[in-house]
C-alpha cells in the first residue's frame, strides 16, 4: 500500500520545509536531476512545483547524506526510479543495486508525512481575509499575524513570552504558526494552492 501523500504537489519551499533543509539545498538538488521540475500557469503567475514521489527521493538523499552530484547519471536514475516504486509498495528494504540498499526506509516514509500533516494543518490554521488586518495572514479566529509572531521568535523573544503576550494561543499553534511562515513568504498566502491537490 503506497502513501496517500505521492499524489500531492508541493512548491520548493514547501518540499525545504518538509524536508528540513535549506532552499538554497533543495534547489541544487533538483538541478542535479533527475527530478523534473514542473511548471504550472495560474492566470499570469507561474507556480513551480514537484511530486510527492520527488519529495520522497529528496528525503532519502537526505537520510542517506548523498551527494547527488558525485553519483552518476545512470545511477541518480536508478535511485529515483527504484524510490518511486518504492512509494508503490513499502518495504523495509530499498533495493537500489547489489551493493547499495536503503534500509529503514518506512521510517523516513512516516517521518516524513508527519512533517506533511503539519504542514496542512499549519495552511487550515492560518486565514487571509481583507475585512482582518487588510487580508494579512492571521491565525483563525482571531487578529493574530502569523508573520509577525514568528518575527518575534527570530528576534530573540522565547515561546514562552510569545504565548504570555497573546494567551489566547497555545504551543501548537505556535509551532504551526513557524512552519508556515517557513513555508510562505511574508507578503502573504496566495489565495489558493494550485499545487496542492485534495488538501
């Protein structure tokens, strides 16, 4: 049984916030192949996003601490080609060829869509409405930013203080609050995902 996730798309922003990484990281990454990059027009904007199978490939490299620019091309394509099987029936055991083998790999898996649930959960969480702040992202239910939370973070402030200068928040929505505004740039959410498919 595969993992619900494959299906979805996810921006490179979003894929280095799930996977931990830096975007400067992930980009390099995927301009080492073979990940194809896929290019999507929404009026007159273009979205650049990948498959949730990438994303999977992308954090095994991470596991692993490979290099992908040190593998050879046909190598980097059996490792992507043996992941997206990968993702279509689990295993313990990631066959890649007689002499290389990810083992583990459920566990990445799961790591990995549990960061996925947050990140969906950080998106329900947050609302932009021009009648609240002038269409600024806030946290639902109230006329909390969301940016300017984080803000304070990076500032110095502790989580503590944060949640003592707005009690009406709690730990988690603290914790959502960061990973989206990790994910999304501090002019705001777009209105809608076109990516994301379903969630």
């Amino acid at each position: 049984m595969g993992y619900e996730f494959v299906e979805d798309r996810f921006s490179t922003a979003e894929a280095a916030v799930l996977l931990q990484e830096s975007r400067t990281r992930v980009q390099k990454w995927l301009s080492s192949g073979p990940v194809e990059i896929r290019l999507e027009k929404q009026g007159d904007r273009e979205y650049r996003f990948l498959g949730g199978s990438d994303l999977v490939y992308l954090a095994f490299l991470r596991r692993l601490l490979i290099d992908v620019k040190q593998l050879y091309p046909a190598t980097k394509k059996k490792l992507h080609e043996a992941v997206l099987q990968f993702v279509i029936s689990p295993g313990d055991e990631l066959p890649v060829s007689e002499c290389m083998a990810i083992r583990q790999a459920s566990v990445t898996l799961l790591d990995l869509q549990n960061r996925i649930l947050k990140l969906r959960r950080a998106r329900d969480m947050v609302v932009s409405d021009p009648e609240i702040r002038g269409g600024e992202p806030v946290i639902q239910g109230t006329r909390i930013p969301v940016h300017s939370i984080v803000d304070m973070l990076r500032q110095g402030a502790s989580e503590e203080e944060v949640l003592q200068g707005y009690p009406s928040l709690d730990a988690e929505q603290l914790e959502l609050a960061q990973i989206y505004a990790a994910a999304y740039k501090k002019q705001g959410r777009p209105n809608k995902h076109p990516w994301h498919s379903g969630s």
